[in-house]
C-alpha cells in the first residue's frame, strides 16, 4: 500500500470516529513525523481529505478537520434518502433473502442487547459494524455501481453524524431495532416494504442528528470579534 494510501485510511477512519475532531490541526510536519514519512504523501492524503469536505483550509490555522453542523445534515439526508431507498427497493428484488433474515435476527439482538444493559464502546463499535456489512449487503445486491459510488460519499459524511448518537442508549437501541426492520423488509422480497421501512429510520434518523448537531460555528473574524469583545468586558 502507497504511503499517502496509508495516512489517508488512517486519517479519515479518525475523522469518522471522533478521534480526530472537528477543528483539529492537520499539520504536515506533525503527521508525517507521527507516520514516519515524508510530507509529500502527507500532503497527498490531506488534499483527499479536504476534496472530500472532511477537512478545510481555515485561515491562518491551515488545514483542519471540517466542523458537522445543522447546516450540512438536512442536505446530507436529502441526498441520503433517495440514494437508500432506491438501494434498498433493487435489493429486495435482487438479493438473498437469507442473507438478509440472518442480518435481521443479528440487528433485533444488538437492540436487544442496548434495551437491557450499558452501552460501551466496543458495544457500540460492533453494532456501528454491523450496519457497515448491511450496507454493502444492499449496495452488493442492488448490484449498480453508479448508485454505490454515490452513496459512498454520502455515507461517509453521514458516518459522522451517527456518530452523535453514540452517548444516547436509547437511540442506538431504536436504530438497530429500524436497521432490523429494513433488512427484514428486504428479505421478504417487496420493494414498498423496504422503502417504507428505510423512510422510518430515516426519518427519525434526521430527528435525532439534528437535535444533537453542534450550531454553526462562527466565522473566524466573528470569533476573534467575540473573543475581543469578551476580554474587554472582564
């Protein structure tokens, strides 16, 4: 694997997860003295990422992680939408039924598991896993690569939003329990059933991620006006 392939797998998985939040510095010289590289695939890995709207130039600071606000999730789900109900509609007539009452009956006990007892991270992680596989499972039985290539982008930038469930039990619970449904509905075959269940989840989806979303951040010259203002009133 390339250099700069490396640094931008590891770079991006951190993004999606959290560990890198957003407003963090992603600095040349910090990361390719951290990955033991060069700068150039450094380079090359960041300017994937910022091409990919998960980091941005920010003024004087450089290249940061990009900030996910209320602002991006409405749009990011209106795209998400029509790209997963369609997925989920060809693979119900496409797909293995089987494959799908399997990763229903796996589903129904992670929400089971999150009803009954605390959520950890390695809890969370598995089930966060888990709807990975059930995505590649429809996109793999929609069997349209220009429908997956459009949904991977998408997905990516909505992987950070669901993160923001990742400290609210319940939620979790009910969305396993809605990835149930719709991996269910695709088993039976009817493409009305898995619209419907994937506009359920979506839904609440959208109720969910946008009473969580952090507010716009400022711009910076309103930050500094701000942070001026402050100092002058204390």
């Amino acid at each position: 694997m390339r250099a700069s392939q490396r640094v931008y797998e590891q770079l991006r998985a951190e993004i999606i997860d959290g560990d890198l939040p957003p407003g963090q510095v992603l600095a040349e010289v910090e990361q390719s003295q951290r990955f033991g590289i060069s700068r150039t695939p450094v380079r090359e890995a960041i300017g994937r990422l910022a091409a990919e709207g998960l980091a941005e130039q920010q003024g004087g600071r450089g290249v940061v992680v990009s900030e996910v606000t209320v602002d991006d999730i409405t749009p990011l789900f209106e795209v998400r939408e029509a790209l997963d109900i369609q997925a989920a509609r060809l693979a119900a007539l496409r797909g293995n039924p089987a494959e799908f009452t399997a990763l229903a009956d796996q589903l129904e006990s992670v929400a089971k598991d999150f009803d009954t007892g605390p959520v950890h991270h390695d809890s969370s992680a598995a089930y966060y896993d888990l709807v990975e596989q059930m995505d590649r499972a429809i996109d793999s039985a929609a069997a349209n690569p220009w429908l997956d290539a459009a949904s991977s982008t998408v997905r990516m930038q909505l992987a950070r939003v669901r993160r923001l469930a990742a400290h609210d039990p319940s939620r979790l619970a009910a969305a396993a329990r809605e990835h149930a449904q719709i991996a269910r509905a695709v088993s039976t075959g009817s493409a009305q059933l898995a619209e419907a269940a994937v506009r359920l989840h979506l839904s609440n989806a959208l109720k969910s991620a946008l009473a969580k979303a952090p507010p716009h951040p400022p711009a910076p010259e309103q930050a500094d006006a701000d942070q001026v203002a402050a100092a002058s009133s204390s």
